[in-house]
C-alpha cells in the first residue's frame, strides 16, 4: 500500500490536479528518498571525461540547415528570478535596446526561421508562477507559434516533505509554499504527460534543442545541429571549460563501472570530495544546460520504463519558507535534466565556447550583458566584442536586488570592453558614458556618484 506519507502526497497532488506520470515520477522518487537513498556520486566512482570540440568539426551546412528544420527548441522559462528581487518570469528582465530576453529569443528563432527555411517551433516549459506573464509578453509576436503545437506547457509540482517524517508539509498561511517544482528534469515527465511527446513526433520533427531562457547565447544553430545528427546519439550536452568562478558548480565525469557519462551537481557531492569537485585540473568540464535529443529514443526510453526515466536523484533540504529561516525543514525531491546523459547508450558530450554560455544568474551578470561586452547583430545572436569577460562583484548590499541595481546604473551599464575586472563595495551611482578600463576597484562607506564620461582606471 505504500507508507502514509507517500499516500497524503499522491493524494495532494491528485486533488491539484497535477498529471498522473507526475505523480507517478514522485512516488518513485518518494521511495528512493524512503529508503535512505541521498543521490550522492562519491568522487572513488568516477573518472574524468574528455571530448571533441565543435571548433574542430566539419559540418556541411545544408546538412545543418536540414537537421535544423527537423529540430524544435525547448526554452526552460519556469524561474522568478527571486534571488534578484523579482515575483514574476526573470525573462522578462529588459537586457537593452527596451528588449527582454524573451523578445530577443523570439527573435532570434523568427530570423532562423526565414534564413533557413525552417519551422522551427519554439516552446516554452513554464511553471503555474510564469505562465500568464510570459504568454502576455509573447502576444506581440502573432507568427511566433505553429499551428497546431502551442507555445507553452506547464512543468509540473509536487508537495515539499517535512525532514521529519517525509509528510507533505502544510502551511495555511501561504499555500503556495507548499508546493515546489520537481528541478528541470521534469523536461521529460512533463512532454510526456501532456502529449506533447507524440505530437512531436507525429508531425515529423526528430530532435530537440533545449536550454535556459537567461541564455541568450543558446541559439539554435544549424553547425550544433548538423553535428548532433550526424553523431546518430540519442542524447548530447553542450559543455564548456570550466573556469575559477565554475569551482562550486557541477561536472562531467565518467562512472568507473558502466563507462557512461554522468553529470555530477553540487547537492550530490561528498563532503570529504568538495575539493575533488573544485579541481579544474581533474574535472574540466561544466554543463551548459544546452541539451539535444532525439524525439524517437526519448519515447522509447519513456516507454520502457513506464514514462519514469529514472534520473538521479536530487535530495535538496531547505525551509519551508526559503525566506524564513525559523520555518520548519523541508525536503524538495529534484532532478536535474542534463542528468539523462546517463540513461542512453552513446550520448555524447560537445565542447563549446563561452559565447554559447552566457547566463544570468546574479546582477554581476546582467551588468555585463547589458554592457558594451556584447553586440547584438540583425539575427539577434550575442556577439562578443571584448577580447574577455570581465569578472564583476558588486556589492550585494546596494546591487543584489534588480530595483536597486537600476537605481545605481540609471543611465545604462558603463563601457566594460576593455574591463578585465570591477569590483563595488559601498554604494556607487554610475552616470551617463562611464568606462571601465582593466582592474577596477571602489569603495566607499557613504554614497557616491561617478560623473558622467569619467574613465576608471586601474592603477
């Protein structure tokens, strides 16, 4: 019968309507987190992993343009953007220009649309949070969906479990805190649950191309997809090389038993291997989050296995209320996508460079986007214009929520071309045509303002 803790949960989730393969994915992983099961890749089970790079392949491009018309793109769209201050679609930030990344998303897809005589849909994954914002900001672009595919589908969620006895927690303040998604790997359970899986397929398209929408460097672009279809791989991951700031983050490695790649996140490292897992030397290679399936497998895959793909478990332990510490302990049950680089036999790994990995994570991020670092062409691709990417760090005091950050940059971000580095501390309002030029560092324990056309220099 199941223990009284998986049963409320199914219960919770049936009454919310949440779709059956969803229900049936976290029961399955209810049982794992039951049985003691953590998730956990200890660095003695894994080996390095190399791969090709895409700067070394020849792809034909017809043969491109051809995989590209057989290609539909995912955009994952469920984030707030909450750790910025934000309580709607983080996408819907303005990067320059008065354009979101929506905007520039679409219009990157609607300008590959025509180069290549391609379809092309552009779907986007949102949560019960993103929806309604999202679809409203995309109704300006009345060619963007394709008949008969819609242009959204609603990632599922799933009930927040006490530490204590793994029962669905209740909160009648805020009901909405009892409720969280299931990582981005319900990708595969959410396709499947709507149909959307088949749909594909029946029209004819064979490939998927997945990624973030805070990157805009993720294009669909014909060279990646040419590559994937010649490869004949089921699965593919876009990775690049890790850098110092990629220390704390996820890795490609290589189980020592089956030989197949796997993608080990932070949350299921060892203490005692945090030092492995910040080896740059060791473990090279980072995720881009840019993914590439082959519709036909993925089915399969899902079939066999009764639509539960099995990825690894992610056993994520906050409070209830991410905001309130004193709030009772909580698990989120979470999976991560890239992790089905582990379920195919023959998935493959493809290095790329930076420019096709440019996410937004933190307003130090967004300061250089919407700098002159970048040049956004007619397609809409990014295109990088400084020799490097400067490191940022800005106070978090005074920069950390976006309302403050565009208080402080009221005139636009300052000219970064030739900035290797800036550093913030205190609080700094920037005028109209600054420049920063090589290592930059500030500090001030009152306000300041930088006047207009002031260079800052290091030195």
């Amino acid at each position: 019968m199941g223990s009284p803790g998986l049963k409320k949960a199914r219960d919770k989730m049936a009454a919310a309507g949440v779709d059956e393969v969803a229900i049936e994915t976290f029961a399955h992983y209810y049982r794992l987190l039951e049985h003691g099961e953590t998730g956990m890749i200890p660095e003695s089970a894994i080996e390095p992993v190399d791969m090709p790079s895409l700067a070394s392949v020849d792809v034909d491009p017809e043969e491109g343009a051809a995989a590209l018309r057989a290609t539909v793109v995912i955009k994952l769209n469920g984030g707030l953007g909450t750790s910025m201050g934000m309580d709607r679609a983080k996408s819907l930030l303005c990067v320059r220009r008065g354009l979101s990344f929506l905007d520039i998303i679409a219009r990157q897809v609607l300008h590959l649309r025509k180069e290549h005589d391609a379809t092309l849909p552009l779907l986007f994954m949102n949560s019960f949070r993103t929806s309604a914002d999202t679809m409203a900001a995309l109704a300006r672009y009345a060619d963007l969906p394709v008949e008969g595919l819609p242009l959204e589908f609603l990632q599922n969620k799933e009930p927040k479990l006490l530490a204590k006895d793994l029962s669905p927690a209740t909160w009648p303040k805020d009901p909405a805190l009892e409720w969280c998604p299931p990582g981005h790997g319900d990708l595969y359970t959410a396709l499947r649950g709507t149909g959307l899986l088949d749909r594909l397929i029946e029209r004819g398209y064979r490939y998927v191309f997945v990624s973030n929408s805070d990157n805009l460097g993720a294009v669909p672009d014909p060279r990646v997809a040419g590559w994937f279809a010649g490869s004949g791989a089921p699965f593919a991951i876009e990775a690049v090389r890790r850098t110092p700031s990629d220390r704390k983050g996820g890795h490609f490695a290589r189980r020592t038993t089956s030989g197949r790649i796997v993608l080990r996140e932070t949350a299921q490292t060892l203490p005692e291997d945090l030092d492995a897992l910040a080896d740059l030397d060791r473990h090279k290679f980072c995720s881009t989050n840019n993914l590439w399936f082959d519709l036909a497998a993925m089915k399969a895959a899902l079939d066999e296995r009764d639509g539960v793909l099995g990825l690894p478990l992610i056993r994520n332990v906050k409070t209830l209320d991410p905001g309130d510490s004193s709030t009772p302990e909580v698990i989120q049950i979470e999976t991560a996508m890239g992790a089905a680089v582990e379920v195919f036999e023959g998935t493959q790994l493809i290095e790329v460079g930076r420019d096709r990995f440019v996410p937004v994570k933190t307003t130090n991020d967004l300061l250089v986007l919407r700098s002159d670092v970048y040049d956004i062409g007619r397609d809409f691709v990014l295109d990088q214009i400084a020799t490097e990417i400067p490191y940022v760090d800005l106070d978090a005091h005074y920069y950390k929520l976006v309302a403050d950050f565009d208080k402080r940059f009221p005139e636009g971000a300052p000219s970064m071309r030739k900035a290797q580095s800036l550093k913030v501390g205190g609080d700094w309002t920037f005028g109209h045509g600054v420049q920063v030029v090589g290592d930059v560092s500030l500090s001030a324990a009152a306000a300041q303002r930088i006047p207009a056309d002031t260079v800052l220099a290091d030195g």
